[in-house]
C-alpha cells in the first residue's frame, strides 16, 4: 500500500519473522527520507517486540518507532484478533517535525527538560500517545502532559493479556510515551462514541468516593430504574455489559461525555456505584452500548472528517476500545470497513486497547480517528 509520504503494511497469522518480513515488503520502497514508524502488534508477540523493533531498525534505517501491543490491531479494512498480527507504517516527515518521549509517570521534569527547546521552537503540536493500563494515574497523567505540552493528544491505552507493553524508541512500559508532532504537519481527529445516552443530565446530590446515593435528592436506584425502563429494571443482571455512565464533559458544545461502567448496584439501599470517583454536584447520565447506536455515530464521525478534510487523507491512525471491533460490530472487520468505505483506501494503522486518548482527556467504548492531510 503506498501513500505521498507513508507506507503501511499488515500480516497476521505465522511467527513473527514472517510477519515482519511481510509487512516490510508492503513498505518497501520507503518513502524518500522516512524517518519515523508505527508499530502495533497484537499481544501474542509481546515477548518477540525487542527482536521485531531490532529487525525493522536494521532493514529500514529508521531510528525512531512509535507504537503499544494491544489485544487487537488494524490496518485499512482489516481488523485481527486472537491470531499473531502484525501492523507498521513509515513516514517521511520534515526533518526536526517530531520528538519522540520516553514514559512519563508523575515526575515530568525529564520531559520537560528534554522537550522544552523542541516545544518552543514548534507550538500548536499534535501528540501521538501510548499508556500502561496498570497506571491508575493516567487520566492525571494525560491532563498534566497537555498542560506542559499545549499539545493535542490522540492515542490508546495498552492492552494485553500479559504485558502491555508500548515502544518509544525501544520497548517500555509504565506511564504515557509516544512522539510529539509539529503543528506544520497537517492533521484532523474526530471521536466517536460507542453508546447512547438514555435519559436526561442528572446531578449527584449525595455520594461518598464513587458510590452514588441520590440523583436529583432522589434514592439514585430509583432514578436509574426510570431512565432504564420498566424492562430491564426486572431483572437487574441484564444491566451488566449493556448500560453505563456518562460523564458529561464541562464546556463541550457537542454533549461530550466519559464512559464508565457501572460496577455495583445495592438494591436495599437504593446506592449505585461508578468506576470513577465523584463529587456533590458532578452531573451523570446514563447511556447504552449498541451496534445500531455506535454504527451511527461513527458514521457521523467519519462523515464529519470527510467534510472538514479537502482531498483524501494521505495516511491514518485508528485506535479503538476492545470492546468494539469484532465485539459490538461483527468478527468480518466491520468496524474498519466502515472507515474505508467512507474516507477510501489508505495507509492507516492502529490498535484496540483499554482506553482512548482524544485532547486531555481519556475516554472508553470511543474511537479515536487521526488524518494525516
């Protein structure tokens, strides 16, 4: 597959020297000046990252690779889970265009001093960011980096059944790493959520860390059985997987919101509990996870982008929640079709992973889509 300034290549379904020699045919020959590179790999070859980074390096001559394991990855139209896979792409950006960082936890004094005179000299910077689920400080994290950067940041949370490993120039794991790119370099995200919302804002008026006691100065079960229906308030075991908080997100103009799963529900004391700390005053709604809905929204998305971008996309990154992909959409890569049929064939590559990444803030159930114009 080629593009003006990118190549991306996939292969699934072998050991990991054939997938890498596969997926190094589909680039070859590199874009004149390639100097930066994508690598997702599904979590079976966690263990062989080192060896497959070593190998790209030594035929490509690219120094500076980007990219995480995840439990699922893509390409154009194409989606592989549960199979060794593979995905890269190559880029030949402007020289000095990009800064690839190392993990960042809570001390950002490293970074700062390492990025500091890059930053100054590109502001209005795009982030391309890879996170460690085991980190429950990263929503902190994410927040305190676009404060130091001013950059706007896209990306995922690792996933994998044992190490979720990321790559920032060699393999790493803990906190956030990824590549920093100059604002010359013309880009467009768009976000797309995976439910619908069912009922109206509500304001919490009592809880204590993240168990919710009234909505509204009403018990909050009683509250929640009204937005969800007389249906599925028979039989509460139905709600698990199927509905989940929202979190409106202050200032959006578009209804934004944060999903968060519902972990426990107390009948006798009319509680609900949330995967998130909240506050007296927060606002939640309540939304459900379905195909119809999510198939909607992602072509509203895509649709969006189609209209905000003047020619077809020179190259892409997708990165989505393990929850979508072959689980809400269908095991025939659904999900990736939808965007190729809407914005065409081109380089593109990603991963499902344990959380997305759009701004500052970090997001589940979504899909995060980056264009490169």
């Amino acid at each position: 597959m080629t593009g003006s300034a990118f190549r991306a290549g996939h292969a699934a379904g072998g050991p990991w020297s054939s997938l890498v020699k596969s997926c190094l045919a589909q680039v070859m020959p590199l874009p004149e000046g390639a100097n930066l590179g994508f690598v997702y790999a599904t979590d079976g070859l966690a263990g062989d990252l080192g060896s497959i980074l070593t190998f790209l390096r030594e035929r490509t001559h690219i120094v500076d690779w980007v990219g995480s394991v995840g439990l699922g990855i893509c390409a154009s139209g194409v989606e592989t889970f549960d199979a060794p896979g593979l995905a890269i792409m190559v880029a030949a950006l402007p020289a000095g265009s990009f800064r690839v960082f190392a993990p960042i936890a809570a001390d950002f004094d490293r970074f700062t001093a390492e990025t500091a005179p890059w930053l100054e000299r590109h502001p209005g910077a795009l982030g391309i960011v890879h996170g460690d689920p085991r980190q429950a400080a990263v929503p902190e994290t994410l927040a305190a980096l676009t404060a130091r950067s001013a950059a706007f940041l896209v990306g995922g949370i690792s996933s994998a059944r044992t190490a979720p490993l990321q790559i920032a120039g060699r393999v790493v794991e803990g906190g956030l790493s990824g590549v920093l790119l100059a604002g010359e370099i013309g880009v467009a995200t768009g976000l797309t959520q995976g439910c619908s919302p069912i009922g109206p804002v509500h304001q919490i008026t009592e809880v204590a860390d993240n168990v919710i006691m009234e909505l509204d100065d009403r018990p909050a079960l009683d509250v929640f059985r009204e937005d969800i229906g007389e249906l599925l308030s028979r039989d509460m075991r139905r709600v698990a997987g199927l509905i989940f908080a929202g979190l409106p997100v202050a200032g959006s103009d578009t209804g934004d919101y944060l999903v968060r799963n519902l972990v426990a529900i107390d009948v006798e004391h009319k509680w609900l509990a949330v995967a998130q700390e909240l506050a007296i005053g927060d606002r939640i709604l309540f939304c459900r996870r379905d195909a119809p809905s999510a198939i909607a929204d992602l072509k509203r998305m895509l649709a969006a982008l189609k209209q905000r971008t003047a020619g077809p996309a020179k190259a892409g990154l997708y990165y989505s929640c393990v929850g979508r992909g072959p689980n809400l959409f269908g095991t025939n890569s659904e999900e990736l079709g939808l965007v190729r049929e809407a914005l065409g064939d081109f380089p593109l590559v990603g991963f499902f992973g344990n959380g997305e990444i759009s701004n500052d803030r970090l997001y589940g159930y979504t899909a995060v889509l980056t264009l490169f114009l």
